[in-house]
C-alpha cells in the first residue's frame, strides 16, 4: 500500500475548516492523505467543530509544539495574512514541506525570505492558490494556450463580496495584517491574469478606502502587454447588506467568448451557438490538496504554481499599491 502523507493543519478558522472538510473527503476517497494534527490558538473552536472526532487528531495550540511531530510530511498554514512568513519559514527550517494560504505574505520582501528558507533547507513550499485547480479557470487556461477560440482580444475578472466584518477583531479589514481588499480578495484574479498572461509591460489602478485602516476596500486596475488586448480586473467588497459573493469573469477571443456567472460557465461561438461545459464540479481546494501530496510523494517540482510566480503576484499588486497612490500612473513593475 502507498504510504500516506501525512499533514499538521495550522489555523482552523475559515479556511481551514474548509481544508479539513477536503481532507476528509479525500481520506474518504481513498486518497494516500492523512490529516494527522490541528493546531490552532483557539482549540475550544477545533473541538467544537469536529465534535468526537477530536479524538482521532493530535491537537496543539502551538506550531512549535506540533514541529516536534517528525512524522508530519507537510504543514497547511491556514493563519492570518501577517503570519505567513514566520510560521512558513518556521516550518521549512524544521524540515517540513509547507502549503501556504495566499497571499503568500504581505510583501515581497517577506515573500523572498520564505523562498530563500524553502532552497536552504530544500523542501517543498507552495501557496494556494485556489483558481489555477478550479475547473472553469483550468478551461479557460486552455483555451488561451491551446489558442483553439484564437487570440485573446479582452479580458474582465471580478469579485466582489460583503466587507469582513466577520473576521476576529477585524483583522482581515486592518491593512497591516491582511494587505486590505488588494491583496485578500483582488490577488486572486491577478494570480489569473499573471497564469494566462505571463508578466505585464505595465499596470494602472485606481481605488477607494471605505473602512478606516483597511487599505483599498475597491480596486480597478489595467494590465498592459504591449498589444492591443485589454484585460481589467476589478474587485470590491464593500458590498454590504444581502449581496451574493460574485466571482465572475468574461474573456473575448477571436472567434467566441468565455462567460464566468454565478450561475456557470458558458461558450459562446462567434459562427454560432453556445453551450455549457461539461465540468466536474471539484472545488479548487481539492484539487490544490490532492496536487500538492502528489508532488510531494513524487519528489517532483511545482509546476502549477511555482513560488517564483506567486512571488511575482505580489510585486505586481505593489506596483499596482503604487499606482493607486499616483492616481492610475501607469507603473512599469519591479520583479527583483
Ligand atoms: N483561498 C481562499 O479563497 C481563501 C479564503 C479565505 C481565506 N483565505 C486566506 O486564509 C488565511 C486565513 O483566513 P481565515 O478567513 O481562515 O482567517 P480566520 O481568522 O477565520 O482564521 C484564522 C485562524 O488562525 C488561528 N490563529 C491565529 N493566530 C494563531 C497562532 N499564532 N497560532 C495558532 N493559531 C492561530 C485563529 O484562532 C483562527 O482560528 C488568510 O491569509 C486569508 O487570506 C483564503
């Protein structure tokens, strides 16, 4: 039988209550995975969200105390944004492959000593970034490197949701913790643009603070690539009251248009016709999970979403901070 990897879950929040569910699901599929501890500084939640099945996982409140677990193959860092950094590179100097939420850090400077920790003690380190394993995006990938509609001509990504007000002590709407709905909500559709498109010539954004202290709330921002094609991407989660969480996009190619709605995803054919892709319904952090087990038990390299990527992702979102602060200023980014 093969032998399974096994996983510490740091951070049993939002998020990592639904990695949890994820790899339940996978264990229950047969997956070679196994969720073996949850730590989190609140274990009073654990417990009562997985009930009896406490008894099942090794529980701490500190990372510290669950690294001395030499049998764990990989930490889940599902933390707040601001801790990232600290406990990625704490891990990776204990020997453990890590799988961390986005955005990767607050910075790139944080970025680039999580990376520098991941060669030094050579070990596996990936953010997850959940759109490049959701199946509308990965038909939309596709269909740009396949080039089977033709060339791209446009491109408009959207997200928008109710402000988090939910989060503990607000940290999500505190811009020093969280980077602010720029980095939180907006990095997901740059992360797609940076997938499909490679590396802007420049960027153009503008923005609006709404809540005290959480950066920009509201972002709309230009991608340019040095040909006609036009790509936009706006995010907002300032909607409050009983707004649905949107995540749409609409991409224009030569010869049809993919449409991103609540409601699915559509083709549309310039010669005529439309239709629904048949797409199995697997969340991104399935595919994520199951991804990043296997690249571990293969010894192989991230291919998905390699860290220099994701390091990219975030200088693009500073050059994209920059350009807000000189009123849509088109910045040429820094990928240092
Ligand atoms: N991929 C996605 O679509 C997605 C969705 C939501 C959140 N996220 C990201 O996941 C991260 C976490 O977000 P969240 O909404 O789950 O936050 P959250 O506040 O709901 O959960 C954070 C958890 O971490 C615990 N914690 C805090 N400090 C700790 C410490 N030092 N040691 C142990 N436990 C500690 C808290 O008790 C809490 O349970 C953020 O970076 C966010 O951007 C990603």
């Amino acid at each position: 039988m093969m032998e399974k990897i096994k996983v510490g879950l740091l951070g049993f929040g939002g998020i990592g209550q639904a990695h949890y569910q994820h790899y339940q699901l996978l264990e229950k599929e047969g997956s070679p995975i196994q969720l073996q501890a949850i730590c989190d500084a609140n274990l009073e939640q654990v417990k009562r969200v997985i009930g009896g099945e406490h008894r099942e996982y090794d529980l701490y409140t500190k990372l510290t105390d669950m690294l001395r677990d030499d049998t764990l193959d990989y930490i889940d860092i599902c933390l707040p944004t601001y801790l990232h950094a600290e406990a990625s590179i704490e891990a990776l100097r204990h020997n453990k492959h890590v799988f961390c939420e986005k955005p990767m850090a607050l910075n790139s400077t944080e970025c680039q000593a999580m990376i520098k920790a991941a060669e030094d003690n050579n070990r596996l380190l990936m953010i997850a970034q959940c759109l490049r394993f959701m199946t509308y995006y990965r038909y939309l990938k596709d269909c740009v490197a396949s080039g089977r509609l033709g060339k791209v001509i446009s491109a408009d990504f959207f997200r928008g949701a109710n402000p988090p007000l939910y989060s503990a002590n607000r940290w999500m709407l505190d811009e020093r913790l969280s980077g602010g709905g720029l980095l939180d909500l907006h990095i997901h559709d740059v992360d797609m643009i940076y997938w499909l498109f490679g590396r802007p010539e420049w960027v153009s954004a503008v923005g609006q603070n709404v809540y005290e202290g959480s950066g920009y709330d509201v972002v709309s921002a230009h991608f340019g690539y040095g040909d006609q094609k036009v790509i936009h991407a706006a995010s907002d989660w300032s909607l409050e009251g009983d707004y649905e969480f949107q995540m749409t996009f609409r991409v224009n190619f030569e010869r049809g248009n993919l449409v991103l709605t609540n409601e699915g995803l559509k083709e549309n054919l310039r010669d005529g016709g439309s239709f629904i892709p048949d797409l199995d319904d697997r969340s991104g952090i399935y595919g994520e999970i199951k991804y990043f087990a296997d690249v571990i038990r293969r010894s192989a390299l991230i291919e998905t979403v390699p860290l220099a990527d994701s390091l990219s992702v975030i200088q693009l979102i500073e050059s994209e901070r920059a350009s807000i602060e000189q009123n849509g200023a088109k910045i040429k980014p820094g990928w240092n």
